[in-house]
C-alpha cells in the first residue's frame, strides 16, 4: 500500500453531505442551496453526490456567521467571498513577482563592474 494512501489535506473532499450538514451546523438544504449559488464548491463522487473537505465546513461556517452575525445577505456574502479570493490571489502574485525582481536585482548586481 502507498504510504501516503491516508495523507488528508484540508481540501480532500470526505464528507457526505449530512455530515458535512451536521459538522457546520446546517441543513443539509441549505448546503445544497449554497453550492448552487456558487458560495460553497463541494467536490462530487462519481454518482454526483456531494463530498465536502474540512476546508468547506470552515467556509459554511464562515457563510453562516456573515449572515446570521453581520447580517449580511447571500449575494453580499458572495462577493466578500469572490474579494477575499482575489485579494489571496493579488497576494500570492505579488510575492511571486517581488521574489523575481530581487532575482533580477541579483543578477545585475553581480554582473556589473562596481561604480
């Protein structure tokens, strides 16, 4: 047997849907009406049934404390969602191109003759 056949990460999708209802504390309804309006992506089996990953219990977690708490609506709710990703996403970019520009300085310093 491989020896990483049990290795988990946060997005490996286990959890069948009354599970994933029951850790998050919601009904499995409201899971479902979640994913089709896009604020939770569950992955699928091969039957199309939904499998959720520890990371999505967080997120309908998140979901519920945006609307109960904030009192913010689902459409409202989504765009913090879609935001927030981007904003990941702008971060990572950044980094990626602030390590490449100090490459750059690197090789420029090195390869010109001292002032």
């Amino acid at each position: 047997m491989d020896a990483n056949y049990f290795d988990l990460s946060d997005d490996t999708p286990v959890y069948v849907i009354s599970v994933a209802a029951q850790l998050s504390g919601l009904h499995p309804q409201t899971l479902r009406q979640y994913d089709r309006l896009g604020l939770v992506r569950p992955g699928r089996t091969a039957g199309r049934g939904r499998l959720y990953s520890t990371r999505d219990i967080l997120m309908l977690r998140e979901v519920q404390r945006l609307s109960q708490e904030e009192g913010i609506n689902l459409a409202g709710i989504k765009r913090i969602l879609e935001l927030e990703n981007e904003v990941m996403r702008l971060r990572e970019e950044n980094h990626r191109l602030r390590a490449e520009v100090a490459t750059i300085r690197a090789l420029i310093q090195y390869q010109l003759p001292p002032a």
